[in-house]
C-alpha cells in the first residue's frame, strides 16, 4: 500500500502568523488522513514530479510517497487537527479582545 505525505500550507501560515503549533504534515495511507509534526520513512520513497502528475483531490501539488513503514510524531485525525486550531483561534480571539472572552 502506497503511503503519500504532503504539508499543510494553511497550517505552515497560521502556526507562522499566531506561533502557534498545528501539526504540518499530512500522512494518507489505508483510506485515512493523519496530521502530524514530524514523520519518518524507514525505507525507500520518493518525491512525485509534479509536471507529470495532476494535484491530489486536496490541492497538493507535491508530495512524496512510499511503501516503506512510516512513523508520525503526534499523529491526529482531521478532526483532532481542527478541534486544536479552533482552540487556537479562540485564544487569539480572546487576545484581540483584550482578555475578554465575549460573553460578558
């Protein structure tokens, strides 16, 4: 089974504009997306050419894929990953607001 992994550019701007910490990488293999921060190929793998290759049903325009066995550092779903930069998103709403959360 081919695993493809990719970044997250949305993730690489927020984390970037707000220091957050959003995991960056996309891991797809079996069917299922796993957000992590660090991923490790134990084997061979390559980078896709993307003048040969059309963009994944996501957008990503490069990626790289493998067959080997591949270890994430904090792996997550997609919906861990947004529930995290939702958390985020309300603390940066809480500082623009002066500390106030807005239901006062």
């Amino acid at each position: 089974m081919t695993t493809i992994i990719h970044v997250n550019r949305q993730f690489i701007a927020f984390n970037t504009k707000y220091g957050s910490i959003l995991p960056t990488y996309i891991v797809r293999k079996n069917n299922k997306s796993y957000y992590a921060y660090s991923v490790e190929i134990n084997g061979p793998s390559y980078f896709v050419d993307p003048r040969r290759h059309k963009p994944l049903n996501c957008g990503a325009r490069a990626w790289m894929e493998t067959t080997s066995e591949v270890i994430m550092t904090g792996a997550m779903t997609y919906q861990e990953a947004i529930k995290l930069k939702s958390e985020y998103e309300n603390v940066i709403k809480i500082r623009s607001n002066g500390g106030r959360n807005g239901t006062e």
